[in-house]
C-alpha cells in the first residue's frame, strides 16, 4: 500500500529508474476528459495521469494487449469511459501519448496486441528489450513486435485442408473451415497462433470457434456479429490478406467442384467419418 | 466521521485483480467504519447494449483475465435459458469441466501467490513459523511460488483441449461446447489432472485427496493436522491457530451460492441460502441499491433483470463503482465458503458455528474445494462420449429474456439479458466481489467487507497491521469484475 504508493512517486519524480513501463488495460479519458473513470487507488490523481508521467522518464512503454495497445473491447459499442490506446485510437495514431512518442532510444509504444496476447510474446518482447536487441525495424506498421505479427493465424491452423476446398464447418463443433459460415478471419489475422498454440496443444480454431482477429485494431467493432461471416452475392467480405478477389473467387469455385468425399463429409460432423485411405505402394 | 475519529485512506493494493481502496474511520485504535471504494469504472453493460446477444460471448469474458470461463458460462446460461435450449451431456460436462478448470486454478493462485505471502512480512519476525514461511511463501522468490506456477501452467494445458486457450475462450456456448474431445485426448486431459492430484496431494495437503474431503469438523481437523505428512495446508493452519484466524473477519452471517456443476438431476453443489439454518435462494428477491455509488439513481433499488447502469461524474454520498447487490434487502457473504456451507460440507458448516465467517474458514474452504472438484472432474472425463454431440444450436427468439447464474471461484455471478427486436436491449451483471466489497445501501448496512474491518486495530497514524491484509485477501476479490 504506502510502499506501492512510494516506489510510483519515486517512478515519477526520476528518483527510480524505470527500464519498462508495462501497462495493461485501456487508457479512460472519461468523463469529459477527466480521466476519473479510473484513478489509481489511494489518491485522486487519474490513472492517465499518471501513465503520462512515468512514460516520459521510462526507458520502454509496451502496451500489453489490445486494450492498452488501441482501447480495444472496452472501447466497443458506445465506448463510455472513452477509452484509447497508448499510441493509437483505434487504427488512428494518437491515443494517450500521441503519435510523436518515442523513447529515449527512439522506439514508439511497443505494442504486444491481442486478447489476450500470448505469454511468450510478452515474455520474449521483454527479453529483447532487456537484451538490448529490439529496434525499430523489429516492429510492424502497428507497432507490434514482428516475431509473432509477421504471421497469419491461418498459418498452422489444423483445418487447412478444409479450407483449401472450401469445405466448411456450419455449425459450432464441425470440423470444417470456420472461415466461410462462421466468422473466422484467420487469413487475415497477424499472430502465429497455430504454429506457438496455447495452454499446450490449444488455439482458437483448434478450440473449435472463430479467429476474431484480436490482435488488430478496430477488432471489437466488427460491423456484424463475430460468429458469421458477412457475405456479399455469397462472397466472404473478409478475403485472405495479399489475395486478389477475382482469383479467390475463381479458386474456390474450382476447388468446391473438386472437394473429396471425405473432407466434405467430415467438414459438417464433429468426429471422422471417413478416414484417409490407405494405399499400397507395392501389389 | 465522528470528530475524535482519524480518517485514512488505503490503497492501491498489491496482489490484488485490479484497483482497491479503502478509506478506514479510526478511533480510539480501531477501525470505526470502512469504505471500499472500487476506483474504476469500465461500461461494460453499455457496451452490449444494441449488440447481437450471441455477441456477449466475445464480450464478456473479456471483463477479466482470471474469471474469463466464469463470465463465458454465465453468459452461456443466459443465452441459453433464453433460448430455452439445453446442451447434450457432451456438451454439459466440457462446460463444467472447464469452469472447474479456472475455479481450482484460481484457489491454488489464491493461496499461494496472493494470501500466505502476507504471513512473510517483517511485522511477524519472532512467529516460531515466520522464518520457514519466508523461506517458503516470500512473493516472486519463495519456494512455493516456483513449485506452483509450473504446476498451474501444467494443469492449464486443460484449457488448451476443453477449450482452446484461456483466457477468453469461446468454446462454451449456450448448445454445448465447440470442442468435439477424441478419446485419445480425453486420456491426455486424465493424465493431466493426475499429475495435478498428485501435486496436490504430495504438496499441499500431504494428504491424500479423499481424506481431506472426508475431515468433518474443526476437531476432526486438528486431528488430522497433528498427524505426520507436512503439506501447506498444515503450515497455514499452525499460523491460524497462533494468530487466532479463526476469529477475525467475521462479515455478515449469511452465505448466498447460485450452486454450479450440473449434473445429470442435480448440481454438484445446490443454490441455496444460510443463516444459521439453511433456506431456499428467492432470485427474484435480488435487488442492486446505488445509493452510494456514482450512478444516476432511477429511484427504488432494481432488480437486474430490469437494472440500469448510468455513471454520474458526482453524486453526494457516493465512495465507489461498486453497486450494493442484496438479497431480500439483507448482505450476503458469497465464495468457497458460502458455497460449502449451504452444500452442507460438515466441515464448512462447523467451522462458521458460533463465530461467522473468519479467514482461517474462507482459506480452508478453498482448498477443501480442491480435494473436492478434483475427483467429480475424474468422473466427467469418464462420463463423456466421443462420438455423441457437443454442441445444439437454436436461433434466439426476437423478443426474449434469460438469467445464467453460476458459481465463479470468488462466488456467485448473474447474468440478467433481456433482448428486443433480436439485439441486447438490457445486460446486468453481478458479480461475486459486487456482493461482498459493496458500499453501503440506502439504510446505511455496510457491505461484507465493510462488516468484517470493522473493529480490527489500526493506529490513525503507524503502519496498518497486517491483519487488514488478511482481512481483504481473506475474499479473494477480483475488482475488475466487481466494476465491470
Ligand atoms: S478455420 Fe480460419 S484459420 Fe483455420 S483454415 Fe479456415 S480460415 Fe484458416
């Protein structure tokens, strides 16, 4: 309590370095620009306050997760407590600190993006910058570190092959690719959550439920419900990132005429089928 | 404040989810009155208003990072409820096996890394116990935190099966769960809660699991303490015999569970109310007062199923974010605790006679839920069928309103939704830290937290005791929840 309390004024007056400020949550300018929505306990000061005051004498300011990188969810709807990110507002560059911000060493907000982010991308982001080794070029257009934002979450994704042939799942707990009925943005989607997985052997598509693209700003407003896909003429809104829209198209009409059985069959069910065949090479 | 008294205001706290503070009244060296304030507001049920109710599932659990699974399940229910669907057994027992997954990860974080590093403080140097609690509990460097966090990441890599990840999954929908399990995996999950058995046994309890479900009573308890087998269930209970845990921070004596874990007719632990004698839960006798918290005051206390949340910048009287839930206009305590008392657990029930609540009894409440789930999720994995459905679903009816209440580590948690021409007209949540870090009410009842400080020893000027520690730990409060 005091002692929290202390070593925070010591962060601000200079008195105590600080190599990284992590923060966590979205930045409440409300009400009215007051930041009263959340004032660090124990005093009356606004939580925004203070982060401005101790990012200026930090070393690194990282935003852990979605919220403190863009305002993520808690700026969906109406936003209520206005909530923004550190650097950005959404994808607008801004936020708290403004889009001039940088360190003493020249990097913006480092933004560790998701909802949440993966741990290891928190813990090897830290480990770079303790390192010494992070700079500017290791970050994308976003700010996040490249290591995990140069992925796609299709990439590794167990229903690649459902995918390829457009046979898709239509219901929660089918097999298939969740991209055509049921909202997964997984093409599209920077981190590399089907090649690092999570709780051991987990993901979200192998959870069996949408991508819903976590980790880019903007994601809490989808403009339609996260678990179906908006189509236009039956066309996904959302094409795989880098894909021409008329070869999508052309593609996924050839690669429907030519789905195998069992793919097809075992895209709607929730447990095999039909198995892979079995072929001897020598008779 | 009466004019002798000193006012003090405490905070933030550490190792606690999300932002606390707690302004004391002290005279004459105790605690005349507290005021938790929860110094953050977040909008969630502003934001889900105008959203598709299958929506909620994304939105929800994103309230917190620890009760993830427990707002999802809340959420599940009420969707489902108002859909007027039931998921196939399949599906039934993922949802609990997931959520009991959180709850027993949530009661090993408690105990470890948030409530016994408090005994390693410097103000209990000279305790015969203090040097091997330093040595065992010191936050970040004790020996017991880096035994248990590889063991909760191990016990985790459940979520990654039953669930994806966690947190934030959305595997648990109202028609069951997403997450069609293969038999080969269902084994993979039974060898990971045999490890976590084992953990539990050889560590914390020293102990095998059916025996320390079994201990009927404090007698029964001290028995079993004063047999060989170490553990840290007997070094916590050593230092709540010294200093006397057992009677510090009784709250209000009656204990609410919503009950959770269906089961085939029946839930693993029933819904019911305790005061001195068991009785049923009357929901509709729930209502949320805001006399004292910084929202627009639409007159009467409300129901949630008809409940507002407008913040106001100001408003005379008002100390916090937090609402004052209460059940027929009484405070209730809710948590592990509760949840054994009215399920009827002896030992529960025995250690709340004659002296309320205490620490010492919500501590071992919580790890007596760990011998106690552990087994009931063995006997889910075996029930479960490969090949049977997981998940239904039923198209949400344009006009239609639902409740989900379920247990969440910390206690019970509601979700009120009421939908209007297909969109989420109305969402109220409460939460189990609503319930007991409430503020006042319009006839001046202090909250549960609020009844336990009162009285504690404080100096209007020294360093506060550490029992106001073991006070508010004692709840396991999760803020980011309660302000959702
Ligand atoms: S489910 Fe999503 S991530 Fe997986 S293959 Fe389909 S589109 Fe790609």
């Amino acid at each position: 309590m005091d002692e929290a309390r202390d070593l925070i004024d010591q962060c601000v007056s200079g008195a105590t370095a600080v190599d990284v400020l992590c923060i966590e949550g979205s930045l409440l300018r409300g009400p009215r620009g007051t930041g009263g929505f959340h004032r660090f306990g124990g005093g009356a000061k606004p939580m925004i306050e203070w982060v401005r005051q101790i990012a200026a004498r930090a070393r690194h300011v990282v935003a852990i997760g979605s919220c403190s990188s863009w305002g993520g969810i808690t700026a969906a709807g109406i936003n209520p407590t206005d909530a923004c990110g550190l650097q950005y507002d959404g994808e607008a560059g801004g936020g708290l600190l403004g889009p001039d911000f940088r360190d003493p060493g020249g990097l913006p907000v480092i933004n560790v993006a998701g909802c949440p982010p993966h741990p290891d991308w928190i813990t090897e982001t830290l480990a770079a910058l303790a390192h010494g080794s992070l700079r500017a070029e290791h970050l994308d257009d976003y700010g996040r570190p490249r290591f995990f934002a140069d992925q796609l979450v299709h990439h590794g994704c167990p229903r690649n092959e459902y995918y390829e042939f457009k046979a898709s799942a239509h219901k929660p707990s089918d097999q298939g690719c969740l991209m055509e009925q049921l909202g997964c943005k997984g093409t599209q989607a920077h981190a590399d959550c089907n090649q690092r997985l999570w709780n051991g052997e987990g993901s979200c598509l192998r959870g069996g439920y949408a991508c819903i693209r976590c980790t880019d700003p903007g994601f809490e407003e989808p403009g339609h419900a996260f678990s179906t896909t908006p189509k236009i003429a039956g066309i996904p809104l959302g094409l795989p990132s880098d894909m021409p829209k008329a070869w999508f198209i052309a593609l996924a009409a050839l690669s429907k005429s030519a789905t195998p059985a069992r793919v097809r069959e075992n895209a709607t069910a929730d447990h095999m089928l039909r198995a892979p065949s079995v072929k001897r090479t020598k008779k | 404040m009466s004019p002798e008294s000193t006012r003090r205001i405490v905070g933030p706290f550490n190792r606690v989810e999300g932002d606390l503070e707690i302004t004391l009244d002290i005279a004459e060296g105790r605690i005349a009155a507290a005021y938790v304030n929860s110094p953050l507001y977040r909008g969630f049920e502003q934001i889900l208003q105008g959203k598709m109710p299958a929506d909620a599932l994304v939105l929800v659990p994103r309230i917190c990072g620890i009760c993830s699974v427990a707002q999802s399940a809340a959420s599940a229910l009420a969707l489902a409820d108002a859909a007027g669907i039931e998921p196939p057994k399949n599906g039934r027992l993922a949802a609990n096996l997931t959520l009991a997954t959180e709850n027993l990860a949530d009661h090993l974080t408690h105990f470890y890394l948030f409530f016994m590093p408090d005994f390693a403080r410097a103000d209990y140097a000279g305790r015969p116990w203090h040097a091997a609690t330093v040595e065992r509990f010191r936050a970040t460097v004790g020996s017991a935190p880096n035994q248990v966090l590889p063991a909760r990441a191990r016990f985790m890599q459940m979520m990654g099966l039953l669930a994806g990840k966690w947190p934030h999954t959305l595997a648990v929908q109202p028609g069951g769960s997403t997450r069609p399990l293969q038999s080969s995996e269902i084994f993979r999950l039974h060898r990971t809660l045999r490890e976590f058995r084992e953990f539990l046994e050889t560590v914390t309890f020293g102990a095998r699991l059916d025996e320390v479900a079994v201990i009927a009573g404090r007698a029964q308890l001290d028995v079993w303490r004063a047999r060989p087998g170490g553990g840290d269930l007997r070094a916590f209970l050593a230092i709540a015999e010294d200093l006397d845990l057992w009677h510090l921070g009784r709250g209000t004596d009656r204990f609410m569970s919503y009950g959770c874990y269906r089961e085939e007719d029946r839930r693993l632990f029933p819904a019911g109310l305790w005061h001195g004698a068991a009785s049923a839960l009357d929901i509709a006798a729930i209502d949320e007062d805001i006399t004292h918290a910084w929202y627009a005051a639409a007159g009467l206390p409300q129901h949630p199923a008809t409940g507002s949340t407008l913040p106001v910048a100001e408003k005379d009287g008002a100390y916090s974010w937090c609402k004052a839930p209460r059940l027929a206009g009484q405070v209730v305590e809710t948590g592990a605790l509760a949840r054994q008392v009215v399920a009827g657990h002896p030992l529960a029930r025995d250690m709340i006679e004659g002296h309320g609540g205490s620490v010492a009894a919500r501590v071992v409440a919580r790890l007596l839920e760990l011998a106690l789930v552990l087994p009931a999720m063995e006997r889910w994995l075996t029930e479960l069928s490969p090949g049977e459905p997981w998940c239904i679903t039923a198209p949400t009816a344009e006009e239609t309103l639902g409740v989900g209440l379920i247990e969440a580590a910390r206690g019970s948690l509601g979700h009120w939704i009421t939908v209007r021409r297909g969109r989420i007209h109305n969402y109220q949540i409460i939460a189990p830290t609503t319930w007991n870090f409430s503020p006042r009410d319009a006839a001046g009842q202090p909250g549960a937290l609020e009844q336990a400080l009162a009285g504690l020893p404080a100096s209007a000027t020294k360093a506060l005791p550490a029992a106001i520690h073991h006070v508010v730990r004692s709840f396991d409060p999760c803020m980011v929840c309660t302000v959702h």
